[in-house]
C-alpha cells in the first residue's frame, strides 16, 4: 500500500486545501482503517466554510462526516467486521459513560464528538474510525443509496 493519501483539509476561515497527507493507521485494539469509496457534502460542511462560520470546527482536520467505504483492516478488538466489508458511519461518537449515555440518551453525551468535524474523516483516500461507529451495508446498494 502506498504511504501518503490526498485528503480536504480545513485550514480555518472558509479554507479547504487539498494536501497530501500520510494515510493513518490503526493505533488502538477498537479501530478500523477504511478506504473512503464515496463521501457526501451536508449542509453543515458548507456552514463549517461561511466567514464567519455557521458552524465549528477543528482547523488541520480532514473534513466529511458522511462517508461509505471498505473495511482495509481491523484492530485486535474488532470481531463485527472483516476486512473487504462495506460499511457506512455514525459520525457522532459518543463516550456509553456518562449519566447521559447510560440513562439512554446518546445524543446529549459529555463528551461527544464528531468525525469529519472536530477529528479527520471521510474527505479523504483513507480514514480510521472506532468499530462502534461502523455500519455493514449490502454489497448490492447503490452508493448514491447510502449517502442521502
């Protein structure tokens, strides 16, 4: 596999720049290295891209949070996935911790974030993603399918 990928990168006040950056890698047991097959633009990338931004975002981080790719490897942990799977993402990563986590209610975690905004994703060759954010899809649908 080649070393470097090109990926979106927002460098802040309404600039995306397309960089060549090293295609990361798995560091911890729960993860899995994607290649990004297709990505989305949402209404919120565009936002993030107003001056002043409608939206924030972490400036140096590989924009996309709606994404589909395939499965390239798996960490140790990881036993719902296999490598050449199709999958799609929730962007919204959440700690199942906190009081709010526990009690149900995912969408108000303490320390939730989200990929594609705040940490890199999928407006690039390649993305590492935690397994629990991963969804197996059929071979069989159509990617515009799966990005709506």
């Amino acid at each position: 596999m080649k070393k470097t990928m090109l990926a979106a990168v927002f460098e802040g006040d309404g600039r995306l720049e397309l960089q060549e950056r090293p295609i990361p890698s798995i560091k911890g047991d729960d993860e899995v290295l994607l290649a990004v097959e297709a990505a989305s633009i949402c209404g919120t990338d565009v936002h993030i891209l107003e001056v002043p931004p409608g939206h924030p975002a972490t400036p140096g981080i590989i924009l996309g949070h709606e994404y589909v790719g395939r499965v390239v490897q798996v960490g140790k942990a990881v036993s719902h996935l296999a490598e050449g799977d199709r999958v799609v993402i929730d962007p919204n990563l959440t700690c199942g911790l906190c009081r709010y986590c526990r009690l149900g209610l995912p969408n108000m975690c303490e320390t939730m974030t989200t990929l594609g905004i705040f940490i890199d994703g999928g407006f690039a060759e390649y993305n590492v993603t935690p397994a629990r954010a991963l969804f197996k899809v059929s071979p069989a649908l159509p990617t515009s399918a799966l990005l709506t």
